[in-house]
C-alpha cells in the first residue's frame, strides 16, 4: 500500500531576500520604488525582483514567480517586527 502522507523536509533549503538600494543600482530617476535579490539555497540563479508602477514582479519569471510571494511575505514579516 502506497501512503497518501505528504513528504517533508527536515532540512527545508534557505531562502534569502536581500533588500537594495533602488535609487543607488537604477538611479536617481528609477521608477523603481523597491528591489531584491532572492536567492534559493539549492537553485542556481539569482531573482530580481521589483515593485513600481506595473506592480511586483521578477524580471525574468514576471508577477507569478515564487520568488515575489517570497518578498511579499518577507516585507509583511519586516512590517509586523
């Protein structure tokens, strides 16, 4: 008999947000009002991803990344500490 229980991970991969400096990567001009880098403990690659006035998106992936819930909920975490 094959179990129905969802796997989990005992040791779930990393995931760090790193906030930059918009202005300072983009210029002063930048509609850009945040950006982040996120990165995946066992993913190559880097997200970037951006909030201006298309909304929050990845620059490859577009709005539907993972990597944007990633900085949403890392932004409503920072909010409510």
């Amino acid at each position: 008999m094959v179990s129905r229980d969802p796997q989990f991970d005992l040791w779930p991969p990393r995931i760090l947000v790193e906030e930059l400096d918009a202005r300072a990567i983009a210029g002063a001009r930048t509609r850009v009002q945040a950006m982040f880098k996120v990165r995946y403990e066992r993913e190559p690659g880097v997200h970037q991803v951006f909030f201006d006035h298309h909304g929050w998106y990845c620059a490859e992936h577009g709005p539907a990344c993972k990597a944007v819930r990633e900085v949403t909920a890392y932004r409503e975490r920072s909010a409510t500490t």
